[in-house]
C-alpha cells in the first residue's frame, strides 16, 4: 500500500494549489507530521536549484521550506520550461532531456510517467504523507489522453482528490460544478470535495451557496479561506501583480517584462523593501524615471535581446548611464549586456548569433549543458557576503571577466564596469540576503538602508497560511482522508 496521499487540484491555473499545499504542508510538518510536497508535472520558468543538483519548480522549493525540508529533485520530477509559444525544454529528474513542441511532448508523457511514478514512490519511502499538487485543471479534456499531472496520476497511484477555487475571481460555483461535471465518473468518485480560496466578506453570506455546493454535488466543503492581506509567496509562474509598489520611496527601480523572463521571483525582496519602488514595465512603454534598470534572466535570450532592442531598450540604458543612472544584469540580463550572444546549436531558439548591447567587452556562446549550483561567496563591491545560485546554459568570457562582481570560493563570477555603473552577474537570489541586498541597494544609490530579513518574511507568511488553514479548514476530515491522527509520530528518519 502506498504511503497517505491527498492531491490539490484546482479550477483553474492560480485557484491556491501551490499556496494550500504549502500550508498544509507547514501545518502537518508543526504537528510532527513527516510530511512532503510532490508536483508530477509543473510547466513555470521560476525554478530552484536542489540538494541533489537539479531544478525543480520555485513553488516546490517554497512547499518543501513549509515541511522543513530541503528541495530534492524527486519533489518535481518533471519540469516544463517554455522557450517559444510552442516549444519547451523538458527537464526530467532535474535535468534538462530534451527540447519539443507541444504536440511531441503529448505523445512523450508515456514516457514521462515512469519517472513521476520513480519520484514517487522514493517519497513513499522517506516520508509519512505525501501532499500532491496538480496542475492547471482537470477538466482540461483535451489533455485528458496521457495525463500524467492531475486525474492521470491521482488514478494511478489511487488517492483521494481535493479541488480548490479562487472566489475572488467570481464565479466560484460555476468553476466547481462545471469541473465536477467535466470528469469522469470514476475521477469523480476520486474527488472528496472542495475548498473555497481567497474569500472577503462576511461567511453568513456565503453559506447558503456553500449547503446548496454540497446538496448538488454530494461533495463536502472542507472549509473558506480567507483573502489574507499583505500576504507573500512566492509565485509559480506569472508576476504576481498584488505586490503594488509606492511611488514616494526613495529608491526607484525598474524591470522590463521579457516574453520569457525567468525567475522573476528574484525581484521579490526588492518589491517587499520599504524603501524600494521595483516596479515591471511592459517593454513598449517609456521607460519612467528610475535609479536603476535590471535586465531579468530569460528563457529565450536571443529572443528576448531582440525584443528589448525592438522597442529601443538599447537607447534607453544608454540615456540612462548618461545621467548618471545604474544598471544590473541578472543570468539572461548580464548575457545581454556583452558585445555578442552565440547559439551555434539552436539550444534556446534558431542557431545563430546576436548582437548584445556592448556594455561589457564579454561574449556568450549557449551550451548544453546547464549550470546547477547553489554558491556562496563574497560581493566584491562591499565585500559583502551574499548566497544564492546559478541556472544557465552559457559559457561567457572576454577581458571584462577580469573585473569580476562575486567571489565565490576559488572562482569569481559576473563583471564591473570601470565606472561602477554596470553590474553583470550570473547569480539568481542575491537579494534573499539582508547583507548582500543591503549592499546593492547602497551601490545603486541608497545612503542608508534598512535591513530586511526576506527569509524571516516568507517563515511568518507560511505561518499565517498555515494558522488560516488550522482556523477556517476542516483538519481533521483532511487527516481522515490520509488516515491519520493528529497525535501521529515520525515513522521515517
């Protein structure tokens, strides 16, 4: 018999699967519950480095700090990173197999299945209860045919299923019923009933809405969560657009949104410090005054140059630096601000060559194989120290190399300008830590900076995630499920 195991499933993309499994997560893991975080399959360009050397999705990495563990490749064993609007790079267990259009990763998710199954079933063996998350819906029907990452999985392994919807989006009943009645009769039968996210407002109102849920569905409401105010995650996939920043703070920053930015979840201490207006602008918009401009990373770095020079980005940061202005280019964004990108094997997109914008007398020439690292070292701008860790495919030399931005044991990493106004760098993270964040935010032109514990923030969020569950979910039905009692000790090591 398999390890308990309870599958998140939702309406639609962003209904609270990643936020709910993560809080229960955290709620099993403080009542000494072993517990861990499983995604069969996850499509997002936000990604993080795990234990084992691989890249699993951001939103298992997060789930995985709710359980108190570290992130383990088995937690997302198949990871789908969009290059185009129709092609992506699969990775499998961590590691970058192959890329393929849509239609040849259909056919490709037989194969897929084993290696979620593998995952799986070496969770099974570690831990006491494993929390599934599925993915987009499962009333998705045209992608019923070899699902592995929803109904596919939860009949193959045989667990119970739970749907969530966002209320805040409107339409809430329609989204429950209408994805009860796409199923089949026996997903159906798999579905134990529902959880309401994101509600404001006064719950007697609600309730009559919620006994006719269950009189028409013949499926119970586990419970309501509240809309949680001020409340951080980090977000899957999308730009979270909550996180609105206030035009009178000091310091004033500007991203440009890439078709394919990655890891934009690197921004997210900078849009939560006091001081800071981070703001991401569409690229075909003026580029508003700013202390400084931050070229994000990029699945598609070719791609994405293009588009930024499309719009003229090389004359904006240009203007910029003459006024004085800073800039910083992070992975894709440090990349682009050498003389040329090559691509001799079409690893992101057609093979070929780009022009960069020439800020650094440094090239780039895309490789297979990736990059998978998590580092720490010491930022040579302050000597400072700073943590954090790498995701490319690119091997970047020149004589600017020689002014390097990180030190990081034995290698450095990124470059300086002579003038200090530039800042590559290949390191995703490095405002997580109050230190190194505190430094560049000095260097691009705070004088004195309030210290910010970004890993202390996303602790308390859990924690009032997790508090909200234990006070408006039914817990102990959900332990039912699983068939466990509160009072449960660790089994495994």
């Amino acid at each position: 018999m398999n390890t308990p195991t309870l599958m998140i499933q939702g309406t639609t993309s962003d209904a609270g699967k990643s936020t709910l499994v993560a809080g229960l997560c955290r709620v099993l893991h403080r009542k000494g519950i072993s517990v861990v975080p499983f995604k069969p399959q996850n499509m997002a360009l936000n990604s993080a480095v795990t234990i084992d050397g691989g890249e699993i999705g951001r939103a298992q990495a997060v789930q995985a700090q709710a359980s108190g563990l570290e992130p383990h490749t088995d937690m997302n064993p198949v990871l789908i990173k969009p290059s185009t609007d129709t092609n992506a790079q699969i990775i499998i267990h961590g590691q970058a197999c192959k890329n393929m259009d849509a239609a040849d990763y259909h056919l490709y998710k037989t194969t897929a299945m084993p290696a979620v199954l593998e995952s799986y079933h070496r969770l099974c063996e570690k831990y006491d209860i494993v929390l599934v998350e599925g993915a987009g819906s499962p009333a998705e029907i045209n992608l019923r045919d070899r699902d592995i990452a929803n109904m596919g999985f939860a009949e193959a392994v045989d667990c119970p299923v739970l749907i969530i919807a966002d209320i805040d989006k409107g339409g809430v009943f329609a989204h429950l019923t209408g994805t009860l009645d796409l199923l089949s009769e026996s997903e159906q039968n798999r579905v134990n009933g529902f959880i309401i996210n994101r509600f404001r407002g006064d719950i007697s109102l609600l309730e009559p809405g919620l006994e006719w849920l269950e009189d028409k569905t013949n499926k119970k409401v586990f419970g309501t969560l509240p809309y949680l105010h001020q409340f951080h995650l980090e977000a899957e996939d999308a730009i979270n657009a909550d996180n609105i920043c206030e035009s009178n703070r000091p310091l004033n920053i500007v991203i440009p949104v890439l078709p394919r930015l990655s890891n934009h979840t690197d921004f997210d201490p900078l849009r939560l410090h006091p001081q800071v207006n981070c703001q991401f602008i569409d690229a075909n918009k003026e580029l508003p005054a700013c202390d400084l401009i931050i070229l994000p990373g990029s699945k598609n770095v070719r791609d994405d140059l293009d588009y930024l020079i499309q719009y003229k980005w090389h004359e904006k940061i240009k203007r910029h630096l003459r006024y004085g202005g800073k800039v910083m280019g992070i992975c894709g964004g440090f990349q682009m601000l050498g003389k040329m990108i090559h691509d001799p094997d079409g690893i992101e997109s057609t093979s070929g060559s780009s022009e960069g914008f020439g800020l650094f007398d440094l090239e780039t020439t895309l490789t297979e194989e990736k990059q998978l690292v998590n580092v720490s070292g010491k930022l040579l701008i302050s000597d400072s120290t700073v943590s954090g860790y790498e995701i490319h495919a690119g091997l970047t030399t020149g004589p600017d190399l020689a002014r390097p931005a990180i030190k990081l044991g034995d290698r450095v990493d990124g470059a300086i300008s002579d003038d200090k106004q530039i800042i590559g760098i290949y390191l995703h993270g490095l405002f997580e830590q109050t230190e190194s964040c505190q430094s560049l935010l000095h260097w691009a032109g705070l004088e004195t900076v309030e210290a910010v514990d970004y890993y202390a923030r996303r602790e308390n969020d859990i924690n009032r995630l997790a508090d909200a569950i234990e006070a408006h979910i039914d817990i102990d039905s959900i332990c039912s499920l699983l068939d466990i009692a509160l009072n449960k000790t660790v089994t495994h090591a």
